[in-house]
C-alpha cells in the first residue's frame, strides 16, 4: 500500500516495528500462497456496498 515499515507502528501502536519486519520476512518466504489465499477469499467489488469501497 506504499506504507514505509517505520510507519505502521504509529497508526498500530500494539505492534511493534520488529513485528512489522517479520511479517514482512513471513511474506517474501510465502509470498505464492499468501497471494492464492488472498485472491481465493477476496470479495467481488459488486458485493461490496459502494460507500465502503475505497476505505
């Protein structure tokens, strides 16, 4: 989402920077199965109620 890692604490302050890094770590090591999973449980965009589309 073009988020740097050193800001995603100040928006979740219950995470921590080094968490962010290992979740990122996690990805890059599983990056085909996350991505199918992500694609096999995304919702349609015409189910989804307009107002809420582009939070």
């Amino acid at each position: 989402m073009g988020v740097a890692p050193e800001e995603i604490p100040q928006g979740l302050p219950h995470i921590t920077l080094a968490q962010v890094f290992d979740a990122l770590s996690y990805y890059l090591d599983h990056q085909n199965e996350i991505n199918s999973y992500i694609q096999r449980n995304r919702i349609p965009d015409e189910l989804i109620d307009p107002l809420l589309q582009y939070l």
